[in-house]
C-alpha cells in the first residue's frame, strides 16, 4: 500500500520542481506524476492551484530566511559572519526561480517583498549587535543585500577559497 502524501510532501515536490523547471511547471497533473499518485491527492490538501503556490511560497519563506535565521543563532559563531558563509555559500537555483516566478505573478511578488524586509530587518539587527548606529547599520544593511542579490542573481560559481575571501571583505566593509 502506498503512503499518503501530505500537504509538506506536496510543497517540498513544489520547491524542488519550482528550483528545477520554473514557477510554470507547478501544475496538479504535472506534479502528480512526478510523485506517482492521482491528481485528486493534490485536491485533497489544496482547494486550488492558488492554495498550493502559496503553500509553496510559504514553506520558502520558512527555509529561505526563518530556517536560516535559527540556525545562524544557534550556531554560536560571530552571527554576521555565519550568515554570510551560510548565505553565499547555498545553491541559489530556488532564490533565483521565486524571484523569477515574482515577476510575472502578484502573489511571489508579494512573498519576494516580505522576505526581503524580513531578511533586511535581520542584517539591520546584526550590524546595531556589532554596534553600528541605526542608520549606518540600516544603509550597510541594504548594501549587503544587494551584495546579496547579485550574487544570487548572477548564478556563476565562485570557487571556495576565493568566496571565503570576498565574505571577509564584506565582513570589513560593513563593519568598518
């Protein structure tokens, strides 16, 4: 007998296949052969396509930023500097197609935003830590973020030496 598909089991196929194929491959059918079970387990867990893309945005944001932000705090290295390791260093296919699918869809749109404020508030947050005044840790903040951005944005491998090596240099400028 097979296992009954959860609505988290749904949304993690929708990541994966967001990150592999794009915002237009999330479709009931498509996805329920990928999983090897009827459309109607889709149906089951979600009214329609719209519930399911927000799941999926959802379970995102989970990872993309309050997953990232747990574990930068219970890491218990120098915060800032966790973060970046931890952010630059990430496979960024799916940063990369949710931004993409913002494009053409109102709803990533607004997801896109609110992690944005809710990442940007953190790097804030961090740099008022490391005893930056507010409106030198809210511009360094945004600066770092679209530090950030590009390098996500821009897809090309940097090689570990030489990333290690920008981070610090980002770590100096921001707190300098």
């Amino acid at each position: 007998m097979i296992e009954q598909l959860s609505a988290e089991d749904w949304t993690s196929q929708g990541l994966k296949t967001l990150a592999r194929h794009g915002f237009t491959a999330l479709k009931a059918d498509p996805l329920a052969r990928a999983m090897g079970v009827s459309r109607g387990s889709f149906y089951w867990h979600f009214a329609d396509l719209g519930a399911f893309h927000a799941a999926v945005l959802k379970r995102w944001r989970e990872i993309a930023a309050e997953q990232i932000i747990a574990d930068v705090e219970a890491a218990g290295d120098e915060p800032l500097k966790a973060l970046l390791r931890r952010s630059f260093g990430a496979r960024l296919d799916l940063e990369r197609a949710v931004r993409n699918w913002a494009a053409f869809d109102a709803g990533a749109q607004g997801a896109v935003r609110a992690i944005d404020r809710r990442r940007l508030d953190y790097i804030e947050q961090l740099l008022v830590m490391r005893g930056l005044a507010p409106v030198a840790a809210q511009a360094r903040a945004q600066i770092l973020y679209w530090a950030f951005l590009g390098f996500a944005l821009s897809g090309a491998p940097v090689p570990a030496a030489r990333l290690e090596a920008l981070l610090d240099e980002l770590l100096q400028m921001v707190s300098a």
